[in-house]
C-alpha cells in the first residue's frame, strides 16, 4: 500500500463504526458515505455487512478461516443495487423483503447494499440529479469506496460480485461490463468518488436486465408482433387494454426493423460457431436459439419436479392439497403430467401490493410436451395466448404519452420526462398518410431525439452494448445471466443478444438461462447464486 493510500485508509478508518447485529451474527457499518460531495446523502452511501467471524470486537480483521475456506482478505464482497424502475434507491436493510443480504451472508459472503440517485432524486436545491447516467456513476463511485478500503475492512475488493434486479441488473451489467471506462469520469470527479481507484468489478449476477434502450422498444415489438391485447402496469398508469389502431402499425414496422439491428452485431452460435440472425417474424437461428434454450429451461423444471427438488417461479401445490393426507404429510407433489394439464395451482405474489394468493394453473398442453428429458415448445406464438402474454403499450419503453420509466430516466434537470428512441420518428413518417392526425401529435417530440447529442451520449453511457469486447474498458471476467420464462417487461432477446454478445470477446465466462415460470424479478433456484460465487471465487 502507497503512503497516500494509508493516510486515507487511516483517515476513513476513524469514520468507520461498526454495529454488532447479534441476531444475525454480523457486523453492519451502516449508511457509510462512499463520495465526498454528494448531493442526497441519503441515497449516495452503503450498508455493509460483515459475518462477525471477521472482525474483533474493536473493528480489526481476524486470522479466522471460514468453512468455505475464506478469510477476512479472502472473502468476496457482495454488492447489491437496489434500484427498480430506474428509482433513485436508499441501501436497503436486512429485513427488506427486496434484499437478499441474509442469504449472502449465511453464506459467508460480505454484503453491501449500495444506495444510488435515480431517475426522480433532487438535491437540497430541489434541482433534479439523478437522470442517466447518474445511477451508474454512483455505484462506481460505491465500488472505488470499497477498494479504497481494502485490507481495512473485511472483503477481497478484486472479488467483487455485483447484483441487481431489472433497472438494477441493467446497473449490473453495466458495472460488469463498463469497468474504468472514461466516459464517467467527469461525473465521478464531480461527485466526489476516490479517483486513483479503479471501478472494474470481478463478477456481474444479471437479473432480467432492462439494458439496450436503443433497442428494446424494437425487440419488443418483434417478439410480440400480432400480439395486440396488452396486460398493462397499473403502478405505472395503465391497466389492461388493447393497442390502438396506431400503435399496432407502429408495432408492424417496429417489428420489421428489428431484424437489421440483431442481424447487424454478428452473433455466433458458441457452440457450432455458425451465424446467428433472425427474419422479420419468429424465424431464423436466433430465434431457434432463444426456443432452445426456453426448452431447457422448462426440462431443467420439470427435471427438478420429478426428484422434488427446490424450484424456480413461484410455489407450486396439488389441486386437490386440501383433501389428500400424502399433501398434508408433505409427500405428493405435482407430477410433470398434472403441471403440463394445468392441473396444480400457484402462489402468486402481487407486484405492486407484494401480496400472495393461490391461482389455478394453466393447460399448456397445447404447446409444450416431455418426453422425460427434454421438453418440447412448438412455438413462441402459442406460448404467448396465454403463458408469456404482452405486458406494455407500443412503443414499450419509450411511451408515446412519456408515462414509461424510461422516460423520466433519460430526462434533464429542466425537462423531467424526455422522448430518447431514435428509431421511432423514421418510422413514424411512413405512417404519415395513414395517421395524420395520430402523426401531428406525436411525431415532433420524437424528432427532437435525433437533434439531441447530449441525450444521444447520455444513451450510449447506459448501454452495455456499447461497451463489450471493447479493449479500453475492463470487463468482469464473470458474468451470471438470469431472466424467467414469463417476463414480458422486455424481450427475452435482449438478454439473448447480451449473452451471446458477452460469449463472443472469448474472455469472458457467461452463465446464461431462462428460469422456468418466473416473473420479472430475482429469477433463480434456491442457492444457486451463493454456489455460482463459491465456483468463480475458488477458481480464480
Ligand atoms: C423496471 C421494470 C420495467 O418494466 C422497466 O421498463 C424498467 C424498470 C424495474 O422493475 O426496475
């Protein structure tokens, strides 16, 4: 360690202080400030969490080796985001049902929940600052943090594993896949962060990311075209519903562009090598690619449903629990035969209210079969009558009203909620004749995109597809990708793109699945996660 370094190493040692959480068997330095000008203190700062086995009781580390082989340097640290909806986000605490810190830290991991600005943050002047990319630079700035206190808290800051869920793993590929970039720098001078330190990160966990806004509206629109009848987001403004005649021409040739922009990054199969591309509707390799691994994912379930193992999505039980004493013992459980009749029900968790109740099961009969072992889907269309129906309005992201997160997102201090999808004017010109009314309302603000190179950078800056495979930034060497089979909040091809794009620079170890019957969320199976870091970890 350099002088300058330990001189700030000491200096931040005094303002460490430790809470002893007897309960939970772990230390807690709580709402530690990782910038030293930030401008809403109580969003910009972290929960650390250590397992009290590494520290004394005076805040040293221990000589102690844990039963996974981990001392207090060897240890790797957790860092978990918790922004959602791009929402500005406080770190949270271990009773927060949105955290997984108990987890991590039965595990034997370090856990930080690490705060960040969001879309709707203001700073004591009441002046917006958290639009893009406000989020990222804070959790850079969290990163450097915690590097800078390497050897003076417990956790190998080279062992760095980021989390996130939805706009939160969106930050997480970012963190994974951005590592020293540049084009942060200003930002991160300015809030303060530790400059001399390096933000790259050792692992990114990837929960059903929002990434790739430049082209999710696209994606959307390919892998639902036809499908007009819309479930819609009450916490967002709008309930079920269908699209209108405007939207669903919208819908047609956003489709229709699609193909151009996936077929353009030249995506390989990692396997046979061959090329990867897809035609205007659901054909071509990747979208053979994206059944195939739907396929697996569904034998992976039903594998696990046979033994009686742990599952993903949400609790399953036997239509008839309440009568049959082998239920009631705990012993019956659904058969792969009952769940494909839709003969079971599910516990269902409501999104917004994050209440639960038991709903009968689907036939799905009619599209997916098993031979026991492999699974079987004839095809994305029939999935999508009733299993992975459409979520959103056309376009998804970029609203045609700016109701979607998204466009508060990539607003300005002076305009809250902008328009940022470059593809949609272009479009929306050749449905001039046929909807001039529908045109003369919308069309402008959309045009205001393509003029705008301050929100054309701001764009880039939050895209990890930017970034992969590019030599002047560090990528983690470990990504883990995780979307359920019934997310309809994006398409399943851009975590598809992503994985395969990440698979491709050949440097870089992806884990990717789709989690059979899970929703947007933290989709996974029980203890997956703490064994996939116990792996990267000891080989590395
Ligand atoms: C989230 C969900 C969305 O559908 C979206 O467009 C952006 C963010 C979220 O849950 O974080």
């Amino acid at each position: 360690m350099d002088t300058a370094k330990t001189q700030l190493s000491e200096m931040e040692n005094r303002k460490i202080q430790w809470k002893y959480l007897a309960e939970h068997h772990c230390y807690l330095w709580e709402r530690a400030p990782y910038c030293s000008n930030p401008e809403v203190p109580a969003e910009q700062c972290m929960n650390i969490y250590v397992p009290e086995h590494f520290l004394t009781e005076n805040g040293e580390l221990t000589e102690q080796i844990d039963e996974n082989g981990f001392n207090a340097k060897t240890v790797p640290v957790i860092f978990e985001n918790g922004l959602a909806g791009y929402h500005e986000a406080e770190p949270f605490d271990l009773e927060d049902p949105r955290s997984a810190a108990k987890e991590f830290l039965k595990n034997g991991f370090v856990y930080v929940s690490c705060g960040c600005r969001g879309r709707s943050s203001e700073n004591i002047d009441k002046k917006r600052c958290g639009k893009s990319p406000i989020s990222l630079v804070d959790l850079k700035a969290g990163i450097r943090f915690l590097k800078h206190l390497a050897g003076v808290i417990p956790g190998d800051m080279t062992r760095i594993v980021s989390v996130g869920i939805s706009a939160g793993g969106a930050m997480s590929t970012l963190l994974g896949a951005t590592g020293n970039s540049k084009d942060y720098e200003e930002e991160l001078r300015r809030a303060g962060a530790v400059m001399e330190e390096s933000d790259d990160v050792f692992a990114a966990q990837c929960y059903c990311p929002i990434i790739d806004l430049d082209h999710a509206d696209l994606a959307y629109e390919w892998m639902f075209r036809g499908e007009t009848h819309y479930k819609g987001m009450p916490f967002v403004g709008f309930g079920e519903g269908d699209l209108t005649p405007y939207a669903a021409a919208l819908s047609e040739r956003m489709a229709d562009a699609y193909p151009d922009y996936f077929n353009s990054l030249g995506l390989t199969d990692p396997i046979s090598g061959e090329a990867i591309t897809i035609g205007k509707g659901l054909e071509g390799s990747g979208y053979k690619y994206l059944m195939k691994k739907l396929e697996q994912s569904a034998a992976k379930y039903f594998k696990k449903l046979n033994s009686g193992e742990a599952l993903s999505g949400p609790e399953i039980r036997v239509l008839d629990h309440l009568e049959t004493a082998e239920e009631s013992s705990g012993k019956k459980s659904v058969s792969v035969t009952d769940y494909i009749a839709g003969n079971y029900e599910l516990l269902m968790k409501n999104r917004q209210s994050g209440e639960s109740k038991w709903v009968a099961g689907e036939d799905k009969s009619g599209w997916l079969i098993w031979d026991g072992e492999k699974a079987g889907i004839t095809g994305m269309k029939e999935m999508q009558k009733t299993y992975h129906t459409r979520l959103k309005l056309c376009p998804a992201f970029d609203d045609l009203n700016l109701i979607q997160a998204e466009n508060q997102e990539f607003g300005t201090p002076q305009c809250d909620k902008m328009h940022f999808d470059p593809y949609l004017a272009p479009i929306m010109e050749t449905l001039q004749k046929e909807f001039p009314k529908e045109n003369a309302k919308y069309l402008e603000g959309y045009r205001e995109v393509n003029k705008d190179r301050e929100l054309e950078k701001r764009r880039a800056q939050i895209n990890p597809m930017n970034y992969i495979g590019k030599a002047e930034n560090s990528s983690a060497p470990h990504f883990r990708i995780r979307v359920g089979s019934k997310d309809s909040d994006t398409s399943l091809m851009i975590t598809l793109t992503l994985a395969l794009k990440l698979m491709q620079t050949g440097t870089t170890d992806v884990d990717y699945e789709i989690v059979w019957d899970e929703p947007h969320g933290r989709a996974d199976y029980p203890g997956e996660v703490t064994a996939w870091v116990k792996k990267i970890a000891a080989a590395d």
